[in-house]
C-alpha cells in the first residue's frame, strides 16, 4: 500500500464552521423556539418560483418529513404541524454578521474567512490554545457562544488544513450528536478512505463520480492509491487535485488571495414563469444588459466581449433534448447599454426558436479601463456625446436615489421583472430591513 510523506505538508489548525439549517433556524429563534425541535420550512413566494422553492427545513422538518431544501411547494405535506415563512435575507445578513462577530472574539480579523452567508473557516493555528486545552474543547466554546448570544446552534469541522476541515464538517460533524468532528493526516485513511459515496465528499459533482466510477474507481480508498499519471492524463489537472483531495492534502495559503485573470460583471435571473413570447423575452434580456453595463461602467470599465446564456423551461427541454444555449461574441469595446443591447438581442434571435424560457444570464467579458467618450466618426458627434452625458446622468441618479428613481417604459410592459426585482436580496425577498 502506496504511504504518504506528510512531513512537508501544512500542519495547521482550521475550523469550518457551518450555522446549522442557517435560514430556517433563525427563522425559529426569532419565534422563540428552539431551531432544532421546530418544524419550520422557509420557502419563496409561489408567484416568484412557479411553485415556490423550500429554501431551508429545520433539522425536525426534515427528520419527520423528509423535507430537502430546493424541494418545491407543490412537496410540501399538508400538514398543519408545519410552519411555512417567507424568507428575510436582510435578517439572515444581519444574523450573519453578528456571528463572524463572535468568531472575532476566538481569531484575529485576517484569519476569518466567511465561505458563504452560512459558513465561515477559521485559521485558528495562532490563537487556540488561549482558549482551552484542546482543539474540541475550542470548538465548543465557540458553539457556546454563538449559542447564548444569538440562540443559534453551529456544527464545527476540524482539521489540518482547510480542506481536512471541511470534509469533517460534512461528513463526520453533521451527523455527531456534538456537531463536531475531526481530521488529521493520521487519521484520513481510516476515516475518509472507506467513502465510497463518492458524490458526498466535497468538490466531487455527479459527473467526475460517474466519471471516476468508468474508470474504476469506486472508493475514495481506490482513489488515493490510483497511478497519479493516469489521473492527470484521464482528468487534466482535476486529477492531481483529485489525488491530493484524497490524501487529504491542501496547501492553499487563505491570506493569499486569486485575482481572476479575466474578470467580468454579469447577473441572471430564474423567471417567475415560461417565457414564450419573444417581446416579453427580449424586454427581460434588455433589462439584465443594462443593469450589467452599469455595474460596469461604475468601475469605470468597458467591455470586449458580450454572452447571453438562455435556460428552457422544463417542457421545451424534455421537448428538444437541450437544456438551452449560449452564445459569447467579440465587439468593439464599449460601455454604452444600448449597443450591448443589441449585441445581446443579435445573440438570442439567431438561435432562439420559440422554447419557453426560464433561465436569463447575461455577463460582459474582455474588460479594458475606460479612459473617456470614444467617438465614432461614422456617426453624429453631437448625438454621441448626448447620448453618453444621458447615460451618466441617469448612473448617478440610481446611484443616489435607486434603481427604481428611473426606468424605461419597457420596464412596465407586461413581462418585465426589473421593477419586481428590485426590492430582492439574493434573488428573494429581503424582509423587514435592519431593524
């Protein structure tokens, strides 16, 4: 059996810690229960998901009635046991930051690092042993604390290094009746190696596990013992990752952080209903442009590069075989709305062929400074400049006043969802503001 020198590798101490069913939980002490023997379900307004989707189930829902987030409405039991709430993402912000707070207590500011408005990983290798004797008895401290301030119960994964704390956290915490579990490079083997659920270990998807069962790796055992240059010549280098995953190895260093190397502004939209009618369609795609040109030119950028990426709705793509399309193309570099506007509608009209759509996703690549107006000399200079002083003036009403202080009168026809979108944090509702 192939062993590992460790001696080289990080030996850290990190804690991933995971605010337990985050949204319903706090939805629950808000209502003075407790988060774990409520049975409470948060989920979106029916008009916004068709449907409705359960955004989050307390522990007790889904032990009773099998509830899984991203199930919808129409899953839901008629039972009167249940509570169903809308969600508040302002509220789940807010609580968010009260518990990085708390974790502020345990570790200096540079070494916490929130992984999601739920999760936080903690580089706790420099301050833990102000704490307590051990590791667990840290991580329990910090569970105390969040749980007597803010009445919230979090699950803590300990290990080495980052990605050793992650996997404990999925798969060893969420299922101690402590909430806490750990890994080290002496323990990987036994602990993780018998997996041979390969979906459930993190950073695997569906289609690398079938992939790694094709080619006959069926555990996370046979996983780490594979010939590494088979990985990498099977998967690129995912493979090396995958052979490091296995051995339980990171050497990510979290105070360093990636710059992409093309950066890009880009926002989607999943639609309240099937799209089918191409106005309403092209209204929806108009819209997303703009607020994504405007983004862009407040950090005094222009683009180089336009994509569109169209989503069917179920029926059309069960009706079809395709799930939808997407489109990038090369252009003049610009800033202005409307010509990327028209790049966009080029982009769905000479593929679109009448499937329902309920997926928009617009993004603007190829960014370069923008340095000033770049006139045309095929154009009317006059026309240009008005139209860019125009343009400025209405970014720096809805930087002072809001996106809603102006809109164009496509955005109150029928089918435009800018206005509706407004007042969403996420892409849901925000609930009642900071109060």
């Amino acid at each position: 059996m192939r062993t590992m020198n460790y001696d080289r590798e990080p030996h850290g101490l990190f804690f991933m810690i995971d605010n337990k069913s985050f949204y319903a939980s706090v939805e629950s002490v808000t209502r003075d229960e407790d988060p774990l023997k409520s049975v409470l379900v948060v989920m979106s307004e029916e008009d916004n998901t068709n449907g409705g989707l359960i955004l989050a189930a307390s522990p007790r829902a889904k032990e009773i009635f099998g509830i899984t987030n991203v199930s919808r409405c129409r899953d839901l039991p008629q039972d009167d046991r249940i509570t169903a709430v809308p969600p508040r993402m302002n509220l789940y912000i807010k609580k968010n930051l009260a518990i990085n707070k708390i974790f502020l207590q345990f570790v200096a500011d540079e070494d916490c690092y929130p992984y999601s408005i739920d999760e936080s990983i903690l580089d706790m290798s420099k301050s833990w042993r102000l704490f307590g004797r051990t590791p667990l008895e840290v991580a329990k401290r910090i569970q105390t604390a969040v749980h007597d301030k803010l009445g919230l119960w979090t699950t803590v994964g300990i290990g080495e290094n980052p990605v050793q704390a992650k996997l404990a956290l999925d798969l060893i915490a969420k299922h101690d009746d402590d909430r806490m579990g750990a890994l080290t490079y002496e323990t990987f083997p036994e602990k993780i190696w018998p997996i041979t659920d390969l979906q459930s270990v993190w950073s695997i998807g569906r289609r690398t596990a079938v992939h790694l069962e094709r080619v006959g790796i069926h555990s996370m055992d046979d996983l780490a013992h594979s010939n590494p240059y088979q990985l990498k010549a099977e998967f690129g280098i995912i493979g090396t990752q995958l052979l490091a995953l296995a051995w339980g190895i990171d050497r990510s260093q979290l105070s360093n952080l990636i710059k992409p190397s093309d950066k890009s502004w880009g926002n989607s939209q999943v639609l309240a209903r099937d799209y089918v009618v191409q106005r309403e369609i092209e209204t929806v795609i108009k819209e997303i442009g703009n607020q994504v040109a405007s983004r862009m030119r407040h950090h005094h950028q222009q683009a180089g590069c336009v994509s569109l990426m169209i989503g069917f709705s179920y029926v059309s793509a069960e009706t079809s075989g395709k799930s939808g399309f997407a489109h990038s193309m090369r252009i003049e570099v610009t800033e202005s709305s409307d010509q990327i506007n028209q790049y966009l509608i080029y982009l769905f009209r000479k593929t679109w062929d009448g499937e329902g759509i309920r997926n928009i996703a617009v993004s603007l690549s190829h960014l370069s400074s923008n340095e000033g107006l770049q006139l045309n000399l095929f154009m009317n200079p006059h026309t240009q400049i008005k139209h860019d002083l125009m343009t400025r003036v209405l970014d720096k009403v809805h930087d002072q006043f809001g996106t809603t202080a102006l809109v164009p009168a496509s955005s109150l026809l029928h089918g435009a969802t800018m206005l509706g979108r407004a007042s969403l944090v996420g892409g849901h509702n925000g609930g009642n503001s900071f109060d």
